[in-house]
C-alpha cells in the first residue's frame, strides 16, 4: 500500500539555496529579508498600471480641442462640472382650449440645426411629464400632433436638440 507524500518530504524540498541555484538556475528569495520577502513595494506591472491609467485620465480632461480627447471623454460622478442650465427659448402662442379627443397640431421655429424635437405633456401642474410625441426639425422647424384624451389643464414643453424649451399651456373641456 501506498502512502501519500507531502511536499515537505521530497527531495526538492530540503535543497538549500545552493543547490536549488545549482539544479535549477535559480535560487529562491531569502524570505529572512523582509523587502524580499514581500517582493519591494510594488509589484511587477503595477507601475505600469498606474501610468497608463493616469494618461487616460489627463486626456479625458486635456487638451479639449485635440481630436483624440473628446473620445477618451468621461465623467465622474460628484466630481464632474453641473449640467448647464435649461434655456426657455419662448413660450407657445395661439390656441389656449380645445375639445376633448381632438388633435392639438403644433408648429414653430426650432433653434439652428437638425435634431430631435420632444412635446412633454404633465396635467398635475408639472409634476409629472410624459412624452407626447417626437419629431424632427428640418430647416429650422418643425410640426408634431397631440392626441387630446383627457379633460384639464394640460401644461405643454417643447424641448429642442440644442436642449431650449418653449412652454404653453391648453385647456382641455
């Protein structure tokens, strides 16, 4: 019967420095010195992590004009500048009631550019918004329909590409 050998018991294992340096090239660490023991301060490759880590973040936050930048680009929460303020671009002129189940058509100058263009609705005073409908504005306007299904007051915002709002307000009977 066989009996199961513990590392400790091979041959290997009682080598001294000496010899292990002699069979194998090498010799193992002196664990008796304690920078050698917890091989130096930092680890093969963690300098290396560390500076490119720290490129990446120097070229999300410089030079902003360099092609490159903007796609290396990112935020850290907390840390990052606030978002910039809500501008109300106008409010909505023209039709202030209309009848229930009607269709409220909506058109008007949009800021320059293409984009999308966000009709929100809320009928508790603002509290709550919902998507009404989405359209695109081509050459500096745009045109969308709202399906009037409810009675009350129904606060309307516009919301353009450029992140400008238009706000209005019909009364639904």
């Amino acid at each position: 019967m066989q009996t199961a050998v513990g590392w400790r018991d091979r041959e290997y294992a009682k080598w001294t420095d000496e010899e292990r340096n002699r069979f194998l090239g090498s010799g193992m660490p002196n664990l008796s010195h304690p920078s050698r023991a917890r091989g130096g301060l930092i680890r093969p490759g963690a300098g290396l992590a560390i500076l490119v880590t720290a490129v990446l973040l120097a070229l999300g936050h410089f030079p902003t004009s360099h092609p490159i930048a903007p796609t290396l680009r990112f935020r850290i929460p907390g840390l990052s500048e606030a978002p910039p303020p809500i501008r109300t671009s106008g409010t909505i002129e023209g039709l202030t009631s209309a009848a229930l189940g009607s269709t409220l058509s909506l058109r008007g100058a949009a800021p320059k550019g293409n984009g999308p263009v966000t009709v929100e609705g809320s009928y508790d005073g603002g509290r709550t918004w919902q998507t009404l409908s989405t359209v695109d504005s081509n050459d500096g306007g745009y045109a969308a329909q709202v399906s009037l299904n409810r009675r009350g007051t129904l606060e309307i915002r516009i919301v353009f590409a450029d992140g400008s709002q238009a706000t209005g307000s019909v009364t639904v009977s």
